[in-house]
C-alpha cells in the first residue's frame, strides 16, 4: 500500500513542472526588460507624431528675430545713457568752473580754468589721429566688447570728478577723446549688421548663408533700425539736462549775468561777449554736488552693464577670427584705401556738415541767440526742445521706405539752409523775453534738419554698403572721423564773428549738396566705383579652432561668389606666374642652345643632323613613288 501511494504521489510530482533555477528566472527577466527597453528608445527615437519640424524651426528664427530687435534696443538705450551722463556732466562742470567765485573759493591756487581749456582741447583734439587705431580697436576687440569698453571710458571720466585736478581730469578728457570715434562707428556698424541679420532671419528658408547678401535685401531693415536707434539716442540731449535742474536754483537771473552785453546773434563775435564772470548765486554743498555725480556714475555702470548682458554680438565668433586674420597691416591700410573709393569722397562734405551742425545748435544757437537773450537759466530748455525735435522727428526717415534714398538728406539741408539764412539777419536785443517763442521755433525746426541729417547719413551709408559685412567698420569709421574733424573746426574758429560761422555752414551745406547730387547722379550712369580687395583670411593650423587652413568656418555648399571669384583671379595669376616662368626657362634654353650652335662640334652635329633628315625625306618620298607606280 506504501509502495503504491509513493509512486502515486511520484506521478503527479512527475506530471508538474519543475520550478526553473533562480539564474533561468533572472535571464527571463532581462530579455523581457530588454524587448521593452528597445520598444521605449524605437518610439523615444522614432518620428513624433506630435513634432513638427517647420513650426520648430519657425519658433527658433522668431526667438532669433527677437533677439536681433532686443540688441537694437539694448544698443540705442546703452548709447543714450552714455551721452546723457556725459554731456550733462560736462555742462555741469564747466558752468562751475566758469564762476570765478567757484574758482576762487574751492580752487584758488588749481588754476581750473587752464585745466577746462587743455580738457576740451583733449576731447577735440584727440579724434583728428582715430582713423589710424578705431579699425584696428574694432576687429582686435570686436564690435559689441568695442562698446562696452568706451562706454568704461565714459565711465571713467565721470568718476574723475569726484577728485578734481590736472592729473585726473586732463588724463580722462584725453581717453573720451580716443574713444568717441570707436564707439560711434561701432554703433553704426553695429546697427546695420543687426539689420542683416534680421534679413537672414526673416528669409531663413532661402539660401541666404553666404558672405555676400542680395543686393538691395535688407534696405528695409536698416532704415527702420536707424530710424529707431537715432529716435532713442536723441534723447540723451533731454536727460542731459537734469543735472541742471539742481543748478538752477544757484544761477543768477539775466539781469545779473546779461549785465553787460550789448547785442546778441548774428551782430557779434566770440560766444557771448560781456557775459558776467559770475553766474552763481551762492556755491552749491559739496555734498549735493557728490549725490549728483553719483547718481551720474550709477546711470554709466548702468550703460556698462547693458552693453555686456543685453547686447549680442554683430559677428559669429568664426566670423570675429576672420576679420582679424586678414593682418593688422591690411586692417591699418585699408581705411586710406576705402577714400579712393569715389561714393565716399563725394559724401565727406556731408560727414563734415553733420558734425558742423551739431555742434552748433549746442553752442553756437544755444549760447550766442538762446543764452544770450534770455539768460544762463534758460538753456536747459532750449536744448531739451531741440533734444526732444530730434528724436519725434527721426522717424520721419521711415518715409525712405517708399521714398527716393535722397529725401532725407535734402530735406534736411533745405530746412537748415533756411534757418542759416533767418540767422544770418537775426539779431535780437538782450535781456528780451518775448524772443523765447521764436527762439523754441527756430530750435524745433534745427532738430529737425538734425534729425534727417544723421538718420539719412547713417541709412544712406547703409544702403550702399549693406552687402558688404566686413566693409562696414571701415565705412563708418571714417564717416565719424570726418565728423571729429569738423569738431575739431568748431573748436578752432569759437572767437570767429557769427556771421562768418554762418557763412561757412552754409557754403559747407552748398557744396555737400553738390558733391552728394554728383555722387547720386555717377550711380544713375553706372559708373563704377573702386573699392580695395580685402584678402582672404589666412589661418594658421594651431589650437582647436581650425582643423582645415582654407576652409576654415564654412562648407563647400556655403562658398559665396565672391569667393569663387577671388580664387578664379587667384588661379589666373597664378597660371599667368606658371607661363612668365616657362616663357623665362624657354628663352634661357634657347639661348643655352644659341651658346652651344656658336662652338664648332655643335655646327659640325647640326650640318649631319640636317643631312640625316634630308636623306630620310628623300626615301619616303621615292617609297611613295614606288608605291603608286
């Protein structure tokens, strides 16, 4: 009975499946989790139903749109900032120092009126040599750390007057002097690539990668971007004026300080002769003066700080390496080379009245008509109406999107050249109220003659360079340079009669239009222009930048024309080179042979040579009579 229930219970146990061992269960498992694995990265990496690849790549390039308009901004309201710290501080500054009680009682034995002439002569002075270092300045730091380094110098300059003397006054006029030209053609240049890269941005789908861009393509941009950044950059007239909402309440009126002059606008020389030396009623507190300057200070940290975080850059940093690699000899050069180029030969008339005009409306009409009449407490008004004419009216540049290029220009010339000729008959008496209707008039109407004067300049340099990325820097350094030469003129001719300043804007104005009808009218008949070929980069194999030499930051498919054509010349010459030397080996060879035929073995070789080949002539031609015999 034993026997038979223990080979029962062996049956069954034999008819169920033996548990597998723990390593077959754990192998089990891995393939399992191994199928599911696969199945997870086949749908994590296959197509997404979801994805789409056209509205992602339209996300990017409106993000990237975005970025290029935040730049813009970012760069006008950086530059605003620096010009309003710097010319108010500046205006502060020397009406200060203009009060001889202010000299005599805080620096009597400093001499600050040599330190405010040998400070303004380095402001002035200084830019005539920036053509020979702002190129250089330019592709050595690139265009956005360009900025932010002079916007340190203004920076500087402001924080010199904390502690007032030669040595850091004098030394910090100079380095604004050094830096003006660099930043204002970095702007420029700033400005008009961030016009074509919204170009490239906007018509992403097209093949617009290469080095050259259509011409004509991005006209658009650049007038709206100029329009904006000269709309907001003329603003830094307006808030240059809040230090002197302090000031007022220290400035005598014009009874006191118009004492002694006699007449005022065209009728007199110099800026205002017989102004009162003292103009201050009683000395401002030091302390009041210190919170003043360094709320001046935060606002140029401020200016720094945007310049580096907001600002992106003009160029890819591949593109940076490139406009460097060319050699600083050739980046030194290439300035005087562009001046052959006769577009802008005929425009330098136009740079220099642009920085004639300027100048004049903050010195010459605000001082000699607007001070002169109504009294030292009224300036900051006059140049906030001029400021603010400036900046409402730059937007009437947009107009250059459906009108001819030659609008602004001309129309700004034509408002001024009447407004010269209403200044050369205008003579108001002093100490007159009843002008400052007139006087805000004649200043909304200059503001806008200013206003399509830089707008039109700077959009018309634009236009005509706009397919040219590494041309730029060159353009608009020297349109800047030509305006600090006109500055440094102001500065010369300030004791000249006013009507002799007059004169000379005017006949500037005159042959600027001229010179500016012939430039467009040589366009109109396709003549050409010469322009200087600017060599290719020349990378040196070091480091991990470059792993080709010659082709460096682009692929075959993004080769632009331009290229192709420079290397089609540069294969032309140098089969031009192969021929002169085998034309050069070939003449040496048969003069070798002419040296040879002279000695008598080689008359000798050359008389059985001859006979050799006449004897063979003379067997084939009696075989060939044979023949057709």
């Amino acid at each position: 009975m034993m026997d038979a229930a223990d080979q029962e219970a062996l049956v069954e146990d034999a008819d169920q499946p033996l548990a597998p061992h723990n390593g077959v269960i754990n192998e089990l498992l891995d393939v399992g989790r191994e199928d599911n694995m696969q199945g997870q990265m086949e749908e994590f990496l296959g197509p997404q139903a979801e994805y789409n690849e056209e509205e992602e790549e339209r996300k990017y390039y409106r993000r990237k749109r975005l970025g290029v308009i935040k730049n813009v901004l970012a760069a006008s309201v950086g530059a605003m900032i620096v010009y309003s710290v710097y010319m108010g501080l500046l205006q502060m500054q020397l009406i200060l120092h203009y009060d001889t009680t202010y000299r005599e009682v805080k620096y009597s034995n400093l001499g600050l009126e040599n330190i405010d002439s040998k400070m303004m002569m380095g402001i002035n002075v200084t830019p005539i040599i920036a053509l020979l270092y702002t190129p250089v300045l330019i592709r050595f730091l690139g265009t956005k750390w360009m900025m932010f380094l002079a916007s340190g110098i203004y920076a500087l300059f402001v924080s010199t007057n904390y502690w007032e003397r030669y040595y850091t006054l004098v030394p910090s006029a100079v380095a604004i002097g050094v830096a003006i030209v660099p930043l204002w053609a970095s702007l420029g240049n700033y400005i008009t690539r961030m016009a074509q890269q919204y170009y490239e941005y906007v018509h992403y789908t097209e093949d617009h990668g290469q080095k050259k861009l259509p011409k004509g393509a991005c006209h658009q941009y650049i007038v709206v971007f100029h329009s904006l950044f000269y709309a907001i950059v003329h603003l830094s007239f307006v808030f240059a004026q809040f230090p002197m909402f302090v000031l007022n309440g220290y400035l005598h009126g014009m009874n006191h300080t118009l004492q002694n002059v006699k007449s005022c606008g065209a009728n007199i020389s110099g800026v205002i002769p017989g102004f009162n030396t003292t103009v201050l009623t009683n000395l401002p507190r030091s302390m009041l003066l210190i919170q003043v300057e360094s709320v001046l200070m935060g606002f140029a940290f401020l200016a720094m700080i945007i310049f580096l975080v907001l600002c992106g850059p003009a160029y890819r940093p591949t593109e940076e390496i490139d406009l460097r690699s060319i050699g600083w000899g050739n980046i030194f050069q290439l300035p005087f080379k562009h001046l052959r180029d006769y577009r802008l030969r005929l425009l330098s008339p136009f740079f220099i009245y642009s920085g004639f005009e300027t100048l004049f409306a903050i010195t010459g009409f605000s001082l000699s008509y607007g001070v002169c009449v109504l009294g030292l407490d009224k300036l900051w008004l006059l140049v906030m109406v001029y400021g603010g004419s400036c900046s409402v009216f730059s937007s009437l540049s947009l107009c250059l999107l459906r009108l001819p290029r030659w609008t602004c220009l001309v129309g700004g010339a034509a408002v001024h050249a009447v407004l010269l000729v209403v200044l050369l008959a205008f003579s108001p008496p002093p100490r007159q109220v009843e002008y400052l209707g007139p006087l805000l008039v004649i200043s909304v109407l200059w503001g806008l003659g200013t206003a399509l004067n830089k707008t039109g300049v700077s959009t018309l340099l634009g236009m005509l360079y706009s397919e040219e990325k590494e041309r730029l820097d060159f353009v608009y350094t020297i349109y800047h340079w030509w305006q600090a030469i006109a500055i440094f003129i102001v500065y010369l001719w300030s004791h000249l009669p006013m009507r002799a300043k007059l004169s000379i804007l005017l006949a500037t104005l005159a042959v600027a239009c001229s010179c500016y009808w012939l430039m467009e009218r040589r366009l109109a008949m396709k003549v050409p222009f010469r322009l200087p070929r600017i060599p290719r980069p020349r990378h040196k194999v070091k480091g991990y930048r470059y792993l080709e030499e010659d082709n460096s930051d682009e692929s075959d498919s993004e080769r632009s024309e331009e290229d192709d054509e420079e290397e089609r010349v540069d294969g032309e010459h140098a089969v031009e080179e192969e021929m002169e030397k085998e034309e050069m080996v070939g003449a040496e060879d048969e003069e070798k042979g002419e040296r040879r035929v002279d000695s008598p073995g080689a008359r000798r070789r050359g008389a059985e040579g001859r006979r050799q080949r006449e004897d063979a002539r003379v067997k084939e031609a009696g075989s060939e009579e044979h023949e057709g015999g």
